[in-house]
C-alpha cells in the first residue's frame, strides 16, 4: 500500500488543549498508531539536558534530535529502553523544549521521524504543525482550543497526578509566554491548517471531544 494511501488524522493545538489525551483515545478507537510529536522536542530537551548540550548550539541540539531513540507504545513513551513518560513533563523540560522548538535545524532534524510513523492502518498525529507543514495532505485536520484558564487548570492536575509541584499563576504566566513562541515563531507558527476543524474543548470532556473527532472521521466515508 503506497505510504500517501495510509490514513492521517492530524490534532493540532496549543499546550494542554487536551490534544495528546483526544489524540491516543482516537488511536486506540480506531486501531491506528499515534505519534505525540511534542514528545519528540520534549524528548530532544531532555536528552540535551542529560547530556549537558549547549541550550543555544542550535548544530549540537539538531544532532541529538537527529539521534533521537523513540517508541511509543500502550501509552507510554520509551527513550532508547528507559520509560521517560514522567521525566518529559518536567517544567524544565517543557519549556526547553518550546525554546528548541524553534530551532529550524532540529525541526528539521525530526521532519523524517515524524513521517516515519504513518503506517498502516493509519496514524493518529498530535502536535502544533502536524497538519500545517508534516501532514498537509492529511485525511482529516482537526484544531484543539480552550481558554488559558482552562488549560492552566488541566496542566495543574495533571502536574500534581504525577507528583510534581505546580502554581496556578506561574502556569497562567508559563502558558501565555509558550503560546506567544508558538504562534509568533518564523518557523511553523501555530496555526489552524487549512481546512481544518476548530474545537473548543474549554467546556468539553476529552470523551465528548474523542466522539466529535470520530463523527467527523466517520463523515468522510470511514
């Protein structure tokens, strides 16, 4: 089966938008596999954390994005062997990896392992430009959005679930500034893709925003 033939379902939006949980329940619905690509720039900053990289050497962080070990699989995220699904929601990582995120060189040093993941029977795709610049031919383009406040208190619980810390203001603040890097970078701003369709979750449980994504995927004769 010719790989432009493979099913994508692209879920694009800002950080907790609710993207990556509506996306891996999308996946398991339909059989398909997922690529969380934020986890990849996450993975990427914590790999250059470790190994002590120079956060502005835009060269080296490309090669260790280049070199990136990655598997997702049953919901969880494995670098090389080790389960980082914890490690890479750290504060710290997360907002390295929107500075890096920025970076033309390791956008494009992950450009090939994104599209490496559309297989069969199709791939479910999260992230910011999944529909925009990685999959623009992709079945299906959907754009997540929810207030500030609402995505704070997402990131809130979330954070204390795995046991890290968190402040509610100092998330308002954190999200506001990674929201203004994401749309306003010269590299793939995060935008709706053309033709997309526009959900806001702000008032919407992640199993009524899964069945709105599934309604429109089945819309189109699946």
């Amino acid at each position: 089966m010719p790989n432009s033939n493979i099913p994508v379902i692209t879920i694009d939006g800002p950080t907790a938008s609710g993207k990556g949980t509506v996306a891996h329940k999308v996946a398991d619905r339909l059989g398909f596999h997922l690529l969380d690509s934020g986890a990849l720039y996450r993975l990427t900053a914590l790999s250059a954390i470790r190994r002590g990289t120079d956060m502005h050497d835009e060269h080296a962080l490309s090669k260790v994005a280049e070199h990136l070990q990655v598997r997702f699989h049953g919901g969880h995220i494995y670098l090389g062997t080790e389960e980082v699904g914890n490690a890479i929601r750290a504060e710290e990582v997360g907002n390295t990896a929107s500075r890096i995120a920025a970076l033309p060189g390791v956008r494009q040093a992950l450009y090939g392992l994104q599209l490496s993941f559309r297989r069969t029977p199709g791939l479910v795709a999260d992230g910011r430009d999944m529909g925009t610049v990685i999959f623009p031919g992709a079945r299906l383009k959907v754009f997540l959005t929810a207030s500030v406040e609402a995505r704070a208190q997402r990131r809130y619980k979330q954070l204390i679930d795995k046991g890290f810390s968190a402040n509610m203001d100092g998330l308002l603040k954190d999200l506001q500034s990674r929201d203004a890097r994401d749309t306003q970078r010269a590299v793939a701003p995060l935008v709706p893709a053309e033709g997309a369709h526009i959900l806001d979750t702000s008032a919407m449980t992640a199993d009524a925003a899964v069945e709105q994504v599934l309604s429109w995927y089945r819309a189109l004769g699946h």
